[in-house]
C-alpha cells in the first residue's frame, strides 16, 4: 500500500499530507507516516513550521476503527501526540470537512488550526461509549473551558466553522484554496511569533463549574458509563497538571474502552454498515422522478423524505379533502423545520416546488419508484398493484409499506412481481432512520439494491428483511407486547410494567407505546390473525386491550387508553379506571393477581424477543444477528448501549437465556415458550448469535 502521508518543503514551510481513503482514520500507516514526517522535518534546521492538512472528503474521523479489538501495533497516537507536543516545528492544521475525535485532538496539537466554511469539528467518541482518549479533555478546557468542553465532548455533536471560530477553537476560516490559504496563514503567523504556542501551557478555564452535579445529571441522563467518565476527565484538566490529567484521562479511557456498553455501541456501529450492503444485491436502476400513493401519515412523511433526498415526488390520494390534508401536512412540516432553523425557506421552496399532488393515478406513469402507502388491507393493496403493474415503465420499482402484510401476495397482483419490494418505513417516516426493505421470493437483485440506494440517499439504515407476518421488528415485538398485556392481567400495572422496561434502558415502555399507537390498531391486528387462523379466538392476550377499545379508550388520540391523558398532553397518567378494568376481567378469568418484581417483568418480556430473534434468524427472514439488533435500535426503542436483543443475550449466555424461557415454559403457558432450535444448539455449543450471519 502507498505510504498515507506524504511532505513537501517550500522554503521556512513544509505541508504534510495525509491520503488514507475513505475517511482518514488514524490508522497504524498513517500514524508510521506522520512520524516518520516530523522526524524528517524536525531534524531540517531549514524549516519552521508545518501544516498538517488532508486529502479527501474530510480532514480525519479520527482513530481507525477497525484497529479496536486487536494487539495495539506501535507507534501508539499517544507517542505520536507526545512527538507532536515537543516538535521545535509551529504546527497549523488544516481543516477541510470533518475533523472527529483523534482528529480534532491532532488538531488540538497544533498551534493554530484554521478551516473552511464548510468544516465541522466534533468528538464523537461519546456514542461509542468512550472518551477522548488523545488529550481533548485536557486540552479543550484550556482552549475553550470546562463547560463549553463538556458540551462537546458529552453531546458527541459536532460544530460548524463558524460556530467553532466564535468558540476560538478555530483561528480563522479560510474561504478559498485551503492549502495556500494555509501557506499564507502559517507565513504571517511565523512573522508574528516565534516558537510553540501549545495548549497545554494554558490553565483551564471555567473551572467553577459544578461538576459533581453535571456528572450526577449526565449520567442519569444518557445511563452509560462514558458520560460521568467525561465529566471526570475534564475535572481532571482543573484539578491537575497536565501531565496527570492526561494520565487520568487515559485510564478511564481504557476502562472505557474494555466496558460492555463500548463494546456493544461500537458492534452497532460497525453493524449499522454491514447490514445496509447486503450480499446479492444487483446494480440499483436509476431513480429520479418517484411517486407516493397515499397522503396520510405515512404517505406524507415518505414523501417528506424524498423531498428532503432530492427525488420529485408525485402525491396521490383518492379524494381532494385528503389530498389537501396531505399536502397542508407536508408544508407544516417544513414551516416548522424553517421555524427550527434546520433549513432556510429557499431550500423549502425548493423541496415543496418538487412535490405534484394529484387526484389521478395514471400522473405515477412515469414515476421511477411508486412507493404505496395506502390503507392496510390485502384485498386494496391488491387492486392498486393490479392497476399500475401495467401503468408504471418497464423498469420502474413498485414498493409497499406494509408492516406486516404478506408482500409476495402483493407483488403477484401486480402482474410483475421481479419489481416489487417491501419499504417498511417507520412512523413518523421523515424522522425514523429505519427501513425495513422486504426481499419477495421473485423480487429481483436489482430491484431490491433500487430500494436499498434510494434509502441510502434518503440518510436511512435499509435493512434486509424475508417475507413473513411482520418482517423482523413487528413480528418479534409480537410476543413482547403480548407478555406486557398478560401482565396486566396478572397483577401487574401498566406503570409498572412500563418503569420496568424504561429502567432496562427501552426509549418507552409498551404500554405507552400501545396508547401512542392506538389499541385499536393492535386489536384489528389480533382480529385478523384470529381470522387467519393465527391467534386462539378465546386468546387472553388481547382482552383488556379489546375490552378499553369496545369503551372509547383507544389510546392517546381519545385521551384516554391504558392511560388517561390531559388535553393537550402526551404525559401518561394512571387510571383507576384501568385498573378496576383489568382486575374485573381477571376475576372473569380466575386468575390470582400477584405483585410483581421489575425483574421479573423484564424477562418476560425481552426472552421473548430474543426467542423469536433465533426463529428469525433460523427462517433466515434476517440475514444475521446484527440485522436484528440494527431494527430494535433504531425503530423499537432498544436501548443501543445494550446493542440489541440479540447482541444481549450474547452478553446474558444463551443457556442463561434457556434457562429462563424454560423456566417460563414449566410455569406459564407453554405454546408461548416453545424455545427456538437456534437459541438451544447455541446454549449446547456455547456459541454465540453473532457468529450467524450471512453477510461475509
Ligand atoms: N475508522 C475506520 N473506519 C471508519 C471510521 C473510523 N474512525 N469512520 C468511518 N469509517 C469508515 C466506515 O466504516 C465506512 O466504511 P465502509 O465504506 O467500508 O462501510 C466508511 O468509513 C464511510 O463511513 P460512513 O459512516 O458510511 O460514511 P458517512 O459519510 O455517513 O459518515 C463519518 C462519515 C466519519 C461521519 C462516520 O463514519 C463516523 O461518524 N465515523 C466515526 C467517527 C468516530 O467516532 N471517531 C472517533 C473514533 S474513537
């Protein structure tokens, strides 16, 4: 491989450059190279100074990745940093695109760091569970101050340039050619002064900040090791000299680094990657022109984010009323981003200039992916693929959002079922980063790696998920939501069933959930799968949930559900009413309420997951264990620092995982704790979910 950094003398200057595609990481190469390059310049009496600068889209994303995990190869960024500290040489970094995490603390190294407008400085390191580890918590503080320092390193956000030049972590902004821009900088800057100007000849400011009530508030906020961690680092930087705080910032750097909730939060990085380049896919055909069919909820929002990813978008709806409704909630959308400052009105003009709302179906014609968002009903979604089967081009993509229904039936109507594929979005689609995309038994390579590129374009995860009831995610919370509804009938509240999974780390327990959503929705799920076939008639499951449907307590959209609400509010507060309801309809049952522990609740719960996961992945309706664990974080509300379901009873053990479901078997119902054959011959083995994928 070519040596990643390269320099060149010009005079008192010398640029190093570092070319380690894709992102710059500071990988073992680019670390040899930048020694070896300050050796060679440091011992060149001739030159001055240096400018660090970069090749590429971005300056660096910082450490390499893929180099966590195994035996540390020297020189460590660490040596690399201290050569950087007590070079003769001044240093200006040059910044262009990112600057993330080692990055930006090799830029922190330097003396002046100078960008284009367009740079953003940030350290992410947060969401993978970590700290900087390369000196920022020591540095920043004595640059910008402890707050403004903590702000950083705890939201793991990065700054713009202009942002970054008000907060002086930046110098100057350099509009125009970088490099010269940089020349002329770092000439001007010899000119003015002579020798180093490094930060950790600073002191700290800011250092009255409160730091054991931010590490107590931090910590309880984000429930991971890594933010009272940061708060104790940049503590660190007030309390001691440089050199120890450094050292402390290292250790608790390593003891992060080693913490199950990095490792989990780094496999969900890497996983979020894998899953959206799934094997067998074909070349994507182009898309440009798309078509929504549907403005409801789902339809506007589908059509939200492919305005936002450049697509025209044609809305169609059936009547004028719904139409509008659309289209009205498709502006509000947008007049609320501008309100948010998260775009300019020109660039929501520009978006809503690309949407064609239409009452006719034959305006799709030319549409290069019609994406359906109608009502969920076979017998409707049938008719509509029957009727642009022949409409559309010959090679236009035609995709559902069904979230459950069967997509090989839907493609058959169609007539042309090579181009036909699931995108199951989640609600609200323009925000959620989730798409499960549905690979039908004739979809074709190409139409599915279609769907898979227009969600990359549209800034989403795309997920591969087999035809079957509810894909991956509705089909596992399935056995989730049932057990938190036998719960209720056996002693437990919904309050508690819903702090209990909180507690465990879910973004929002499922009874809450379940009012959000509407209990009406789940009850004509359960009334089709009785009809299916699929569900006992005289399944206990749904009764409280039917029983507050049949009196007018849907959920959050009547104010009142499992909950009641207050007008205007979203905050759920418990109702006595419930709970004679549900008492009611145990005593029918004869079923002894009992208290329960939170603990408990849990693993009724969440085995449940895990044992449908294993079907899941036996079925190989998910190509993998990640795949799993990339939906239940990213559209259910699974806590990433525990990596998924999956991920997590790999931490727990499969045994301990059989262990449990047995338990249940003996104690409960047992045609709901059949265990999967996967989660068994793992328990035997002592093999682990992660290794069934098939991705490589
Ligand atoms: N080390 C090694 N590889 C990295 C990397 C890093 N720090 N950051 C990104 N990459 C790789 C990705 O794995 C991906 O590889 P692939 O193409 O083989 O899948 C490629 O660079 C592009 O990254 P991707 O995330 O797909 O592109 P993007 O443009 O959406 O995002 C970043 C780019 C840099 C914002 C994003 O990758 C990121 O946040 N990286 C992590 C930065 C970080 O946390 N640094 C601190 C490490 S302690």
């Amino acid at each position: 491989m070519a040596n990643p950094v390269t320099w060149h003398k010009e005079g008192r200057l010398a640029t190093i450059t570092v070319d380690n595609p894709p992102v710059n990481a500071l990988s073992h190469a680019v670390r040899l190279g930048l020694q070896t390059a300050l050796d060679a310049l440091e011992a060149d009496d001739e030159v001055a100074a240096a400018i660090l600068i970069c090749a590429g889209k971005s300056f660096s994303a910082g450490a390499d990745l893929r180099e966590f995990g195994s035996a540390p190869m020297a020189p460590a960024m660490a040596e690399i940093m201290r050569q950087m500290d007590e070079a003769r040489l001044v240093l200006v970094a040059a910044i262009h695109g990112l600057a993330l995490g080692g990055g930006l603390e090799t830029a922190l190294l330097c003396d002046y760091r100078i960008a284009t407008p367009d740079a953003r400085l940030g350290l992410p390191e947060i969401n993978l569970g970590l700290i900087p580890g390369g000196g920022a918590t020591q540095r920043l503080p004595r640059l910008i101050g402890a707050d403004p320092a903590l702000d950083m390193i705890l939201s793991g956000r990065p700054v713009g340039a202009e942002q970054a030049l008000a907060d002086g972590l930046l110098d100057a902004v350099i509009k125009g050619d970088l490099r010269k821009g940089a020349m002329e900088f770092a000439q001007a800057a010899l000119a003015k002064t002579k020798g180093r100007r490094r930060l950790r000849d600073r002191e700290p400011t800011g250092c009255e900040t409160d730091f054991a009530a931010r590490r107590l508030a931090e910590t309880k906020k984000r429930r991971i090791m890594a933010a009272g961690h940061a708060v104790r680092a940049v503590e660190a930087a007030c309390q001691f000299p440089f050199e120890t705080g450094l050292a402390k910032e290292a250790s608790l750097f390593a003891e992060l680094k080693s913490s199950p909730e990095s490792a989990a939060l780094r496999y969900l990085f890497a996983a979020e990657r894998k899953v959206t380049n799934p094997p067998g896919l074909g070349t994507p055909r182009p898309v440009t022109t798309s078509a929504v069919i549907g403005a409801g909820t789902m339809g506007s929002g589908v059509a939200i984010a492919l305005l936002n990813a450049g697509y025209q978008v044609t809305l169609v709806e059936t009547t004028q009323n719904a139409l509008e409704r659309g289209v009205s909630r498709i502006e509000q959308t947008y007049a609320s981003m501008v309100e948010r400052g998260r775009i300019d009105a020109t660039l929501r003009d520009e978006r809503i200039a690309r949407l064609s709302p239409t009452l006719s179906l034959a305006h799709t014609a030319e549409a290069d992916l019609v994406i359906e968002c109608v009502f969920e009903d076979m017998g409707v979604k049938q008719a509509l693929f029957a009727e642009l089967g022949p409409l559309l081009g010959p090679d236009a993509i035609l995709a559902t959002n069904t979230s459950a229904l069967d997509v090989n039936a839907i493609a058959a109507a169609s007539g042309r079922a090579q181009d036909v594929v699931g995108m199951h979005f989640f609600s609200p689609p323009n925000i959620m980063r989730l798409v499960e995309i549905v690979d039908g038994e004739a979809t074709s390579p190409n139409a599915l790696a279609t769907a898979f590129a227009v969600a990359k374009r549209m800034k989403k995860i795309g997920v591969r998920a087999g035809v079957c009831d509810g894909f991956i995610g509705n089909r596992m919370i399935g056995g989730y939501l049932r057990q938190a509804n036998l719960l209720l009938l056996e002693g437990a509240s919904p309050e508690q069933i819903d702090a209990a999974l909180r507690e465990f780390g879910m973004a929002m327990g499922p009874h809450q959930m379940g009012d959000m959503a509407g209990l009406d929705i789940q009850a004509a799920a359960r009334k089709r799968r009785k009809a299916e076939g699929k569900l006992a008639p005289d399944d206990r499951a749904g009764i409280v949930g039917d029983r507050l449907v049949a009196e007018g307590r849907p959920g959050l959209k009547a104010g009142k559900g499992l909950y009641r609400y207050e007008p205007g509010s979203r905050e759920p507060q418990a109702d006595p009413a419930v709970a004679s309801i549900i008492a009611e309809e145990a005593q029918k049952l004869d079923i002894n309420q009992r208290d329960f522990s939170d603990e408990e609740i849990v693993s009724r719960c969440i085995m449940p997951l895990i044992n449908e996961g294993a079907r899941i992945i036996e079925e190989r309706i998910a190509l993998g264990a990640q795949d799993i664990d990339v939906v239940y974080c990213n559209g259910y509300g699974f806590p990433r620092w525990r990596g998924g379901p999956m991920f997590h009873a790999d931490a727990i053990g499969a045994n301990n995982v059989l262990a449990q479901i047995e338990s249940f078997r003996a104690a409960l119902d047992p045609a709901d704790w059949e265990p999967a054959a996967l989660l068994r011959s793992l328990a035997i083995s002592g093999g682990s979910f992660a290794d069934h994928n098939r991705h490589d």
